[in-house]
C-alpha cells in the first residue's frame, strides 16, 4: 500500500526523490479521510515552499484541508492534470495524483520524516 | 459537546459498519458520513434512489382535547389547516421571533399530533413545548421509540411499493399513511431533505434493520445506495433548504431566512408572533440569498461575504453542486444586497473569490 521509497508526515503527505528533485503528493489514507476531492490549488513554479508550512490546500465535497511541505525548496513542476481531473487525488494518490515537484533546499530535512513501516505504524496508532 | 459525553448510536450503527461507512460524530451521534463516496450517493438520489438513515432525528408527541391549541401556540405555521394524514412545515420561534427549531408537524388525528425535530434540538424543544404547555393537552418525547429512514429519488416509489400492500402513489406531498411496510407498523410519510421525490419512514427502533435490508434489497434493481450525511448536505443544498444552525438558529427569523410561507400571522397568538409582527413593520436588516462562484473557488461555511470591500454578510453554507456542477452557497446580505445578479466577495481563506447572487433552489425536480 504505502512504498517504501516514499517518505512520509504526519499529516499524511509524501516525498519521493529522485537526485535532489522530490515529488509530493498525499497519501492514500489522507486522501480517503478527505472524501471526493473536487479541487487542488497548487502553488505556481518558482514559488519557494517552507517544510511544515501550507503549501496549498484541498478542497473535497465535504471540506477544505491545508496540505503542508514535506521538505523545504523551490517548486519546480506542478500536476497540470490536476486542473481537470482532481478525482486523481483520489484513484492514484501515490502515483498519477502527484501534487509538486521541489528541489531541495536542505536534504537533510528527509531525516524528520517516516518511512513506510513507521508511516503504517502511525497510522494504526492514530487509529 | 466534549468528547467523553457517550456518544448516541442509531439502532443501525451495525448495519452501517458492515456496509463500510465512515462515521463522524455529528451533535452527539455517530452517524455515517459517507459509504461509496459523497458524489456517488449524490447522484444515486438525483438519478434512481438512496436510502438514508436519518434516526438521530427526534420525535415529539401532542395528545388531548387541547392539542391544536398547544400546536398552534408554539408552532408558527397553521396547524388548523390540517387534516388528518397531512403534515407541514413549520417552526418553534423564541420570543425573539428566532428559531428554536424548524420541524415537521404530522397530524394524525384530531386530538394526536406528531412532531419530526431536529438531532442536536430534541430535549430543548421538548422542555419547549412542556413550557408552553397550559393547555389540556400532554407533550411526550418518543425519539427512542423509533428509527426514522429516508428513501429518496425518482426510484423511492418503485422502491418502497414492493415492500407494501398501501398504494404509495396515492400518499400526496406532505401527507402520510399509516401502513405496514414488510409487516412492520410505519408511518409513511411522503417527506424529504433532498429536492426529490420520497418517502420518510417512522419505525419502531427493534424493527429498523430488517426494513433497512428490505429497502436495500428492493431497490438493487434500481441502483440503491445507502447515503450518509455528506450527501444529504449536498443534496439540501442544491435544494435550497434549511440547516439548522447554519441558516437558522436562535438569532434568525422565519422573515430573514425566506421561510415567511410557514408563518401565518392571521392564525392567532403563538409563541414568537409579537417580535415578528414588528419586523413585519420595520423590515429585515438582512436575508438569505443564493450565490454561485464565478471562478473554481468554494465557498464555506462562515466564509465572510463583502460588498464594495466592505464586509456586509456571511456563507451560512457552500460547497461544489454535484448536480450543477458549479459552487454554490447561501449567504445572508442586507436586503438591498440580496438581489439578483449582485456581485459579491466571498474571503476564500487567504483569497478573494467573486460571486454572484442567483436564484434559489439552485437545483429544482421536472415534476
């Protein structure tokens, strides 16, 4: 379910890297907590984004929810594929349903972050 | 409501959890959300059927010689207008003229009345009624006697006629029967809070899942689909219709909230009338009024409504319109503000969105 080449917070977002590039999206538990996700306002490319700190939000039928960075840099890419088909966020949160690309400004901030086992933990923890 | 308070379960909360549903708690009760998904059940309503559990809802029972006297004493609508098997709108109004609450008064019988309240209101409108009661008359509080269901959609007829002998079709719009359903006593009701055709039912509590698995089964043909909470949000709302604590509450008057068909001032004395008959006179200071989004933002709950930069209202309720397609809310404005085609500001969190105020409901049946 959740990839172990992913890294994971709290607040159910993950990071993959590739080089110093990480790809950011929302779980698959976030994703079924929120409901039918109708929007996702992104931030524009150039834009810097602080770990912790709301990087945009997700509207679903139901509610409005902040999703926070994972990892501080610069946004590089968002998912253009989003505009159109937020639903995406539902059917493939790990995969077609990325959010932003970012480079990292401090790598080592991926230290803070959980794995898939401790992710999956958390999660059953938290209920 | 603290979190330790013991929380209220519907006599179908089993039921709910084998069918997958996420519960949330809502004023006190755990209630399912969701099942399938929110646009699912949605659209399930709007195009076939859904059945809801809707056993939060309270119950409030008024017999004796005086009985219309107590109705048309703390209700504003004309319950002398009623016959037996009919059924109205109507409002419990504070001296203020704000709701206490909007219910739904059935009558069954010249000296039997039977009141559908909301879950978070129940006991104060029972303390309510019992308050006002001078009358030969006794109030009695019934909620725990039964499990109320709402079977609603084009399909809500076909549905529910395989399960009874009674000739649903000829139950009009707010009337209702008294039949069995699967040789369970129900009280049929041809009510709703979704803009569709439909049916509510009043079970007793012991009987209410094999009527819910009846229901289910019967409407497989159809598309059935178990619906929670979130779509009857949705749906209510595309209809246009009243959530307590959103837009009404305490402060707001039947006048205010475009719910002045369900006072009847010329019917007599009743609770609330002297504080409406002088908002009659001076007017509203504000109204509720329908918006649509004129971009991809959504509007929410308590979102902050301006005009000219000015802030002139609030978002009593708004979300995506499943069924339009659009983002839709309700608001309340000074009346000159309330108007057709007027341009308005919604604070959209750390934004400015445009809307436009629109006719209401934004989503109306072919009949």
């Amino acid at each position: 379910m959740y990839p172990e080449n992913f890294r994971y917070t709290k607040e159910h977002e993950w990071v993959r890297m590739e080089g110093d590039t990480g790809t950011v999206g929302i779980t698959f538990h976030a994703q079924k907590e929120l409901g039918d996700i109708v929007y996702v306002d992104l931030p524009k490319p150039g834009q810097h984004v602080e770990q912790g700190k709301t990087l945009g939000s997700v509207e679903s039928v139901k509610a409005v929810s902040d999703i926070y960075a994972p990892v501080s840099g610069e946004v590089l890419e968002i998912n253009e594929l989003l505009a159109d088909a937020p639903e995406k966020l539902n059917q493939d949160p790990h995969g077609e349903g990325w959010l932003i690309k970012i480079r990292l400004s401090d790598p080592r901030e991926l230290e803070q972050l959980m794995t898939a086992s401790e992710y999956q933990a958390y999660l059953g923890a938290e209920g | 409501m603290p979190e330790f308070a013991s929380v209220k379960r519907t006599p179908l909360n089993a039921a709910h959890r084998r069918l997958g549903a996420k519960m949330i708690n809502f004023s006190g009760w755990e209630m399912p959300v969701q099942y399938s998904g929110i646009l699912d059940e949605h659209h399930a309503v709007r195009r076939s059927v859904g059945v809801f559990d809707v056993s939060h809802m309270g119950e409030i029972e008024i017999r004796g010689p005086e009985a219309l006297t107590l109705v048309q004493y703390v209700t504003a609508n004309d319950a002398a207008r009623l016959e037996p098997g009919a059924a109205q709108y109507s409002a419990l109004l504070n001296e203020n003229g704000g709701f206490v609450d909007d219910i739904i008064v059935h009558k069954v019988a010249q000296d039997h009345y039977f009141l559908c309240v909301n879950a978070a209101n129940q006991e104060k409108d029972y303390d309510y009624i019992r308050t006002a009661n001078c009358f030969v008359a006794t109030v009695e509080f019934i909620s725990g006697r039964y499990a109320q269901l709402a079977i609603q959609g084009p399909s809500a007829l076909s549905t529910l006629r395989k399960l009874t002998a009674a000739d649903l079709s000829l139950i009009r719009r707010y009337h209702f029967l008294d039949r069995e359903i699967i040789g369970v006593p129900a009280r049929i009701a041809r009510t709703g809070y979704t803009g569709e055709d439909g049916f509510e039912l009043y079970i007793p509590s012991e009987s209410a899942e094999v009527v819910w698995d009846r229901i289910l089964d019967a409407g497989q043909e159809f598309g059935i689909k178990p619906c929670g909470l979130g779509a009857r949000n949705t749906l209510r709302l595309e209809a246009a219709m009243a959530l307590y604590g959103h837009e009404i509450n305490d402060f707001i008057t039947p006048f205010e909230a475009n719910l002045g068909w369900i006072v009847k001032m010329n019917k007599g004395e009743f609770l609330g009338r002297r504080a409406l008959a002088r908002q009659l006179e001076e007017g509203v200071q504000r109204k509720l009024a329908g918006f649509q989004m004129r971009g991809r933002s959504i509007a929410r709950d308590s979102y902050k409504v301006m005009v000219n930069g000015r802030e002139v209202g609030w978002v009593t309720s708004g979300g995506p319109s499943p069924t339009l397609n659009r983002n839709i809310g309700l608001c309340y404005l000074p009346p000159e503000f309330a108007v057709l085609g007027q341009l308005v500001t919604v604070a959209v969190r750390d934004h400015l969105a445009e809307a436009e105020i629109v006719p209401t409901p934004f989503y109306k049946r072919e009949k």
